[in-house]
C-alpha cells in the first residue's frame, strides 16, 4: 500500500488509483486549522485508509472534513480519526460516506475517536452515510471518553506527577492505535515521530 502525507490546514480533492494509505497529522502547535479531504473513487479494486492524528492544544480550533464518494463497484476506504484534546480545545468533524448506485460490493468505515484530557473542551461530530446499492458494507462510529479517574489515581500512587500520568495514558491512548490500525512502518515511524 502506498503512503501519502497530507499537509495541513488545506483542502484536497484526490482520486486514488492504486491502494493507498492517506496519513494527516494536525499541527500541535496550531491555535486553529482546518482540514478537508475528499477521495473520489472511479477505479475498481482500489482500498485506501485515511488516517487522522491530533494532539489538540489548549484553546485551539479545528474544523475536519472527510468526503468518500464511491462511484464503481468493488472499492474500501476506512477512515478513522483519532483526537486528544486539552484544556478548551474544539473540534467540529463532518464526515461522509457516498455510495452509488453501481459502486455494488464497495466497504467503507468510518470511525471518530476523542480522548479528552483537559477541561472545557468542545467535540462535535457529524457522520453521514447516503448508499444507493443494497449490496455493500458501510457504518460510521463516534466517541469521546476522559481519562479514567482511577487511572491517573493509580499512576500518581506510584509517584507520578498528574501531568506525567495523562501523559503517559494519552501515549497508551496511541499505542494501542498505532498497534491496530496502522501496518505500514514509515507511517508507524512519522505517528510515533509526531507524538514524541
């Protein structure tokens, strides 16, 4: 599968004709952005994964756009968003799905996942499916937890600081995404690079 780094705060309208993996990591630093990703797919047999990463930062503002549209038979797209949000920060995600009426046998997924560390945070989540063909496999999940109180209690009984134990859950928040979901090495090597 080929890889594909996306550059930020900027809108895309791709077309793959080969499997590809599209990768997007959200500027940590950045107090506000917006990103917007559109994949047309015409050319059967194709699979790709589009994969968001964020570290939100305090008080930042993100707007995130993912449109699949699935015009020929026989293509996949998973799409999974992974958010840590600190103190104030907002995210408004809309993401959707299209099937068309000849696009029979196509699968596509999409999945949104936040991680709330901070307070006052902000996450609205928008999935949208619209398939015209009976014989395809499609779905949509969103979800937003905290930190487990019990958790962070537990890490500082052992010595750690708070700001050491949210860390250190937000790392295995990560971890366990990288294990799942993301097979190719440069990828797992420029997510592990962008969290460290």
């Amino acid at each position: 599968m080929k890889l594909v780094l996306l550059s930020q705060q900027t809108a895309f309208s791709l077309t793959p004709t080969e499997s590809t993996l599209y990768l997007v990591l959200l500027d940590q630093q950045a107090r506000e952005g917006q990103v917007k990703v559109d994949l047309h797919f015409t050319t059967s047999e194709v699979a790709c994964q589009l994969l968001f990463i964020g570290r939100l930062a305090a008080g930042s503002d993100w707007q995130l756009e993912t449109n699949m549209y699935h015009q020929v038979p026989k293509t996949s797209c998973m799409t999974d968003v992974y958010l840590s949000q600190a103190d104030r920060s907002k995210v408004d995600y809309f993401g959707q799905i299209y099937i068309d009426r000849q696009a029979t046998h196509t699968k596509s997924f999409l999945q949104e996942q936040s991680l709330v560390i901070g307070r006052s945070t902000s996450n609205r989540s928008r999935p949208i499916l619209e398939i015209f063909n009976n014989k395809v496999k499609a779905s949509h999940s969103a979800s937003s937890s905290r930190l487990n109180e019990s958790d962070v209690f537990y890490l500082m009984s052992r010595g750690l600081l708070r700001a050491e134990a949210e860390k250190l859950l937000e790392q295995a928040f990560f971890d366990r995404i990288l294990a799942e979901k993301v097979k190719d090495k440069t990828a797992r090597q420029l997510i592990s690079d962008y969290l460290c």
